[in-house]
C-alpha cells in the first residue's frame, strides 16, 4: 500500500513556480507550498502473498487497486 503526494498535481504546482520565476519573481520570495492532493494505491496481489485481508472499505477508498 502506497500513500503519497499526487504526482500530476505536483507538475502542476512546480509549473506555476517557473510561470513565475520567468515573469521576474525571486525564487526565495516565493512560498513553499504542500501538496495538496494525495494518492493511495493498493497492491492486492502482493497483500495476497503476505496473507493479509484488506477490508473492502479500504479498496473502495483506494484511488488505484493493483490485482
């Protein structure tokens, strides 16, 4: 199971900081920003492999289930 930053959406906020820079912003002015969005990806067959049972609850939170 993986829980992490959304990657596309972390292209999306480095993009605004270049749109920035090259319109003339100093880079140490600029706010450092969190990631906003977050995945989570289950691996079915692997928690198979280990013998571990995923509640159906947390497949249907899971934005990506890998079998």
């Amino acid at each position: 199971m993986s829980y992490s930053a959304d990657r596309v959406d972390g292209f999306r906020q480095a993009a605004s900081y270049v749109d920035r820079i090259l319109r003339g912003a100093k880079p140490a002015d600029l706010p450092v920003q969190t990631p906003i969005k977050y995945e989570m990806v289950i691996n079915l067959k692997t928690a198979k492999a280990l013998g571990l049972d995923v509640p159906p609850t947390l497949l249907a939170r899971a934005d990506e289930v890998i079998e």
